[in-house]
C-alpha cells in the first residue's frame, strides 16, 4: 500500500530525506519512531501529497504522488498536528461536513458508525470547541476514517493526551489496522511506539538506521540501541 524507494526531500540546502526506502503492506501496523528533527513529518507530508519529492520514487496504493494527488487524497485518511476540524461547528456537523467533500454514500448512517466506534455518540451535538484534547483526537480519527481510506498516515497522534485518552486511542487505532487497512504512525515516544507497531522503523537524520518485527525485539535491548542509533 505504501511503496517508498530512494525518497529524498531537500528544502533549499537543508536535506531533510536522505534516500529513504519503506514498505507498509495492508493491515501493516509499522510505528515511525524518531527524534525530534529526524524527518517523520516529512515522510507522511510527502506521503499525503502536501509536499512534493525531490528524488526517488513515492506510490501510495499504486498511485505515483507526484501524478496522482487526488486519487492518493482520496485512499488516505490523515491525522496531523492539527486537528482540521471547525470549532464553532458541532461534532455531528463536522463530518457531515467532510462527508460531503468525500461524496461519502448513505452519509447520515455513516457519520453514525464512525462516532460509535470512536466513542463520540452521545456527544455529537457539542461544538467541537467545548471538547476535551482527548475527545478531538478521537473526533480527529473519526474524520480521517469517514470515507473509508484503505491508508492511514498519523503523525503523533497521542500527543497532548492523558494516559486514559491514549489507551482509548491506542484501541481504535489497533481496531483501523485489523480491518486491513495500513496504518503509519510516527513517534518520538519509544515505550508507546514498541506497543503500537507490528513492525518498527528507525528513523535519525533523514535515513532509516533500523527496522524490525515487534516479536523480534526485546524491549531493554531495543532501548539500548536506539540510544546509541540517534544518540539520545
């Protein structure tokens, strides 16, 4: 689903991408993990078709992104630091709002499904300005996930939220992944990153450094290597 050979992205003499290779299969969970400034903002920008390559080869569920940008937008469901939604407008009426962007078929019984599974039923008349940073993040997902994409791009998605929140988001992430779909998610946060991902994938300086199945890794001894891979 994802399909990323040689992906080198510069701005002007700063290379952020350094011929990076990734494979995410569908109903692939993989975890990005990275510190700050190692490039995973860029890769799922690249990915989502809001900034162009300058090398390499891109494909998202077969589509070249630099050719295909409205078919991509169409597969994808992304979820970036900003929540995208409309404050002033209520749970319900935001995404019958993208419902209609994405010609979302039978869109009133949808909107429906999407707020049960993230939890958010009983509270879909409450402008989205009075909700909680925990209820946005799941609304956030909702969104994402109204017109069915068969990729899902998160770029850290559990940040700002409490412990309860970021296993009830953990939850419905897992849930996205069962359901075939390929899910890329980045994170500077090891512990949740290990739990998260079915395979794991290093990122430090613009180039993938590691990547390994979750089974594969022992959780002390990962530690200790991502330690000495980025040096934090």
């Amino acid at each position: 689903m994802i399909q990323v050979q040689g992906l080198v992205k510069t701005f002007g003499p700063q290379v952020a991408l350094r011929g990076v290779d990734l494979d995410v299969g569908s109903g692939e969970f993989v975890t990005l993990l990275g510190p700050n400034g190692a490039g995973k903002t860029t890769l799922l920008r690249v990915l989502a078709t809001l900034s162009p390559p300058t090398a390499g080869s891109v494909r998202v569920d077969g589509h070249d992104v630099t050719h295909a940008g409205t078919e991509i937008r169409r597969c994808i469901g992304f979820i970036s630091h900003e929540s995208l939604l409309y404050p002033q407008l209520s749970v319900q009426d935001n995404l019958r709002f993208y419902g209609r962007l994405y010609d979302v078929p039978d869109l009133a019984a949808r909107v429906d499904e999407v707020l049960t599974q993230v939890g958010l039923a009983q509270h879909c008349a409450e402008r989205v300005q009075t909700l909680s940073r925990g209820m946005i993040q799941r609304l956030a997902i909702a969104r994402a996930i109204l017109h069915r994409p068969r990729v899902m791009l998160l770029d850290e998605p559990y940040t700002g939220l409490d412990q309860r929140a970021a296993i009830a988001l953990s939850a419905i992430l897992h849930d996205l992944a069962t359901g075939g779909r390929a899910v890329l998610l980045t994170t500077h946060n090891l512990e949740r990153g290990l739990a998260d991902g079915q395979r794991v994938v290093v990122l430090h300086r613009g180039q993938v450094v590691h990547q390994a199945r979750r089974d594969e890794i022992d959780g002390k001894s990962f530690t200790t290597l991502y330690q000495t891979l980025t040096g934090m």
